[in-house]
C-alpha cells in the first residue's frame, strides 16, 4: 500500500505537476522572450536529468541499497 501512494502521489502527481510548471513558464515566456523559453525548457530538462542520475549514483553507494537496479 505504501508502495502505490508513493507511485501515485510523488510519481505521477509530482511528476504531472512539475511538467505542468514547466510547459506554463515556457507558454508564457514564448510570447515576449522565446530565446529565454527555450533555454529555460532545455535547462529545465538538461538539469533534471543529471540530477536525477546523481541521484542514482549517490544512492547506489548508500549501504544496504547497492542491489537497486534503475
């Protein structure tokens, strides 16, 4: 049970809404600034996939958690 509200609360609502952030801020910014909104989306997305593999990294070097496959 713990298992499917963290799938459905932190991953697919969280995940949902931060894309939601993400494509609003750069609706809105398109209008006045599109160099900035394409590199506030490219950014967004660039740094999010090396935090998440960071994430992953350091979180495979935790005792007890070597065994986690991503």
């Amino acid at each position: 049970r713990q298992d499917l509200r963290l799938l459905l609360g932190a991953g697919v609502l969280g995940g949902f809404t931060t894309y939601s952030a993400l494509a609003v801020n750069t609706g809105l910014l398109l209008g006045d600034r599109p160099a900035l909104a394409l590199a506030y989306a490219a950014g967004s997305i660039v740094l999010g996939a090396i935090a998440t593999t960071g994430g992953i990294v350091l979180g495979r070097r935790l005792p007890g958690y070597a065994n986690i496959r991503a």
